[in-house]
C-alpha cells in the first residue's frame, strides 16, 4: 500500500510522481495446467515445493519441468489453495484425486541442479558460451533428454566414461570433448542454475589408464611426448586416439606383444620406441595420472633377444664393470629399443637362471655361451630425473615466427605448429607470465590480445625473453614482486601496431573473451 500526498497537483504530475514510488518487480513467468482426476506421478521436493521429478507416464509430461515451482492449486469449485509446504501439497493432491477439474499453477523456475547421463551417439544438446557461461541453448526435438534438462542450464562439470572429469571449461570445449567421446556409453553431465554458484575450472585424470596402442609412429597415432618421464602434452584432433586418451597423463610403460617392456623413459624415448615400433600391432600402454601416482625413479627396459646370436650379431655394443650399453648400430633389430648409456642389470633367460651385474666382458662371453638357449632377455635400467614436465621455462625470443597460438586470460599456449621453435622447450598448457624488454620495461598480468600487442610493438626488439609457467604448481608473478628498476606496463590496445610482425602470435577470440 501507499498514499498518495493530499495536494493539488495535474494528472500528469501524479503520473510523473508514480513512476518514483511503485517498485519495479520481475517474475519468472508462469504457467497454469489443468490436472486430471487420478495420479499425477509427479515427484516435490523442497519447501516451497518445486518440481524434482516427472514420471513418464505423468499426466504432465511435456507440459511442466523440473525445476518448476508450486504457486496455487485450484480445485473444481473454486477454492485456492496457496503457501504449501511439500507434505501438504502431496497431502492435498492425494484427498482431491477425483477432483477432475483441478488446476495447479507453476512458476516457471529453472533447478538449482540436474545431472544427466549421456548415451552413445547423438544427445541433441547445444552448448553456446553466453555471459562467460556454457549455457544449453537448444534441445533437438527428438533428443532422448528433451524430458530431463532445461534450455538456460549451465553444463557445469562433466564426469568422462573413463573417469576424466572437467570442471569450468568453455562451450566450444565442452562440445569438442562431448564430440571426440560420442562412442562413451555413459557421460555424466552436471547441469546447475546459472544463478548457483559454479565450479571454478578444474580437471582430473584417472588414477591409471591402459590402452591398446594402434600401429603406426607417434606422429601418426597423434601423441606428442615431452619430460622427463614422457608426458602426454597434446593428442592430435581426429588420431584413433582422440577421446579415449587425454593430455597430461603420464606414458609410465609400453608392453610389446614380443615381450620387450619399456618404463619410466623420457619423452624423446618413448616417442623413438613408439616410432621404432611402429609397424607392430598389439602393443600396449599404460597411462597414470602423475598427481595421483609415486613415479618410478629408474628407467628400466625389457629387452627380449633372440635365441642364436651374440651382443656383435645384434648390433650391441658394452662397456665398463657394469655393462652398459656403449652403441646400437643403425641395421640392430634392437635400434630405438635400448639407448646408449643403459645399464644391464640382469641377463638370463627363461628356466629362471638369471646374472645379476656383469661387467662387458663377462656379458658378451655368457650371451655368446647361451646361444641357443630360449627365452633370453636383458634388464636395462637408466636414473630419471625426478620432474616430469618443466614447470618454469624462460625463452630468449628470437625474430621470427612463433608458431604457436595463445589464448584466453592469462594467455594460454594452446597450439605449436611443426616447425615452431618453441617446440619441446614449452609444453601445451603452459602461460605466458611475464614478457621483457631490453629496455628493462616488463609486461605482466596480461590476457592474449594484450600479450599479442606487446610482441607487435616491440617486434625489433632482438634479446626479448618469454617466462612461460605451469600455473597449477606457479603463481602468476604480481606486478608488486618485480625488480622496482623495471618499468611495468599493461599494454593498452589503442597502442600503434604498424610495425612488422617478427615474432607473431595467433590470437583467436572466442566469447569467452573480452
């Protein structure tokens, strides 16, 4: 209620005078349906009650949603019902199931939370970024959830059928990981209300995963592998490996169906045992998460040799007290199998008799007398170092093209063309934290088409340095903590970009940026 002032004004004036005293209200809509007499088969929860489930064969199905919210039931002659809690509105729909003309009013709510499980194939779900949110914008007609989720919805988090589980990612990533996955058999996808708190961007892999691996060379089975211990850092869209192997997990061993087994090798290694290996089928990978697993501090090599020949028929060479491998010659069957440097620790073969540590000579004797024999193998081990992935790695920028596109805030390094030189110094994922100039000034706190900016306008600039970072185990560097004699600049976009680009940097916007 209000009042109106006892003065003389015009009608206008009063008009003009409302405008500042009646309160501007917005409701979701509503809507009013009519209920048959007999089971609704509808499920509430909640007080006031909202609407939590919708049985198939529910009176009103493709009428109501979940999510709805009860407002008024109205029975045949007339009386309003108004402010039920949950037990009283079941209570009163069940007294009054052979009211044929009662009307129940809804208001047009979307839920705090609905969790679908994706099938094989088509789901029918469109996904577009709108507002910085990945919010389900279409549902085809014939889409087997259409009864189950609500156009405006936010795909917050997604649980893999291998365990793989997002959290905060983009509409064109979600589609992307939704597409290359299309043959999983169960996705489970948590949808919540724009309006609820969400999920802030997170990922995590399976504890372990084991693969068979396709024929064919790293390359072309789409893997790419850095570290240490060789790490997953891409997967080429559209390999056979596309959707049932993800980036970031570890390759910690590869099983070869002739009995060689290779573990904890360097990225280089493995990619050079994958490639050497490349016309075999039947091989097998085993994948862990390198958060969740204790690494092997030692890399160690199965090699299972032939049973005629010696170390000189197989292209091997040894050296020192403890055999190590000193060569491999290039026509070895063994070539890209073993590494120089590679320690024997056991020979033997296999009934079990098994040498432990021979020194060069004592191997190349023992391998020469067991000629012959069945089942012969050597155990080869190499210290790794204990990192996997780097986690800070500083480039001294040259003139050039970069061959790499960034993007998003801060900038991340999302793709490195063939011939790009920052390939195997700085691994997909990683971002761009500070920028320098030889002048001394330095750019931090940057998102992509700032840093694409800065990298123009100082395109001749020839001892410019990139620090790159893995930002789940580094902060970003804040403005406050560079040296005070180093000038600190936040590019401005309006800044001239005349100058040749050198140095250049894809920039593809997407919506999820400014």
């Amino acid at each position: 209620k209000f009042t109106i002032p006892c003065v003389s004004t015009s009608y206008q004036a009063f008009q003009k005078n409302l405008i500042f005293i009646l309160p501007v209200i917005t409701m979701a809509p509503c809507i009013k349906v009519p209920i048959p007499a007999g089971q609704l088969r509808v499920a509430f929860k909640n007080n006031p009650p909202l609407i939590s489930g919708i049985a198939g064969d529910s009176p009103l199905v493709g009428r109501v949603k979940i999510g709805y919210l009860f407002k008024q039931l109205i029975l045949g002659n007339g009386a309003k019902m108004e402010g039920l809690d949950t037990n009283e509105l079941v209570s009163a729909l069940n007294e009054h199931s052979d009211d044929p003309n009662r009307m129940i009013k809804f208001e047009m709510c979307l839920p705090t939370e609905s969790v679908v499980v994706l099938q094989a194939g088509a789901h029918g779900l469109h996904v577009e970024e709108k507002n910085g949110k990945p919010i389900l914008t279409r549902i085809d007609y014939d889409s087997p959830l259409r009864k189950e989720l609500r156009v405006g919805m936010v795909v917050d988090t997604i649980v893999f059928e291998d365990g793989y589980k997002i959290s905060g990612f983009s509409a064109k990533e979600i589609e992307g990981l939704l597409d290359a996955s299309d043959d999983n058999a169960k996705r489970t996808i948590i949808f919540r209300n724009p309006d609820s708190e969400l999920s802030s961007r997170s990922s995590s892999l399976p504890l372990f995963q084991r693969i068979d691996l396709p024929a064919g060379t790293a390359n072309e089975i789409g893997l790419r592998l850095t570290g240490e211990v060789a790490k997953i850092t891409s997967i080429t869209a559209g390999s056979p490996l596309d959707g049932s192997v993800r980036a970031g997990f570890v390759l910690e061993t590869m099983k070869h169906p002739e009995g060689h087994e290779f573990r904890a090798l360097s990225g280089k290694e493995m990619t050079r045992c994958i490639n050497s290996t490349s016309a075999v089928e039947g091989r097998i990978a085993i994948l862990k998460d390198p958060k969740q697993n204790k690494l092997p501090s030692m890399t160690t090599t199965k090699l299972m040799i032939a049973s005629e020949g010696t170390l000189d028929d197989f292209g091997i060479s040894v050296e020192g007290d403890i055999a190590t491998i000193a060569n491999v010659t290039n026509v070895s069957p063994y070539n890209g199998l073993i590494n120089r440097g590679f320690r024997v620790k056991f020979f033997g073969w296999a009934d079990g008799t098994e040498f432990e540590e021979l020194t060069a000579n004592e191997l190349t004797e023992v391998i020469r007398d067991s000629s012959g024999v069945e089942g012969r193998y050597m155990l080869l081990e190499n210290e790794t170092a204990e990192e996997i992935a780097p986690t800070i790695v500083n480039i001294e920028l040259q003139p050039g093209q970069l061959g790499a596109v960034f993007k998003g805030v801060p900038p991340v390094l999302t793709r490195l063309s063939p011939d790009s030189p920052l390939n195997g110094l700085v691994e997909i994922g990683m971002v761009v934290d500070v920028l320098k100039l030889s002048t001394g000034k330095v750019y931090s706190d940057m998102d992509t088409l700032e840093f694409s900016n800065a990298l123009k306008m100082s395109s001749d600039d020839p001892l410019r340095e990139i620090r790159f970072i893995n930002l789940d185990e580094v902060e970003l560097t804040k403005p406050s903590a560079l040296p005070e004699k180093s000038e600190v600049e936040q590019p401005d976009e309006t800044e001239s970009v005349e100058k040749p680009l050198l140095a250049s940097v894809v920039y593809q916007p997407d919506e999820t940026e400014s």
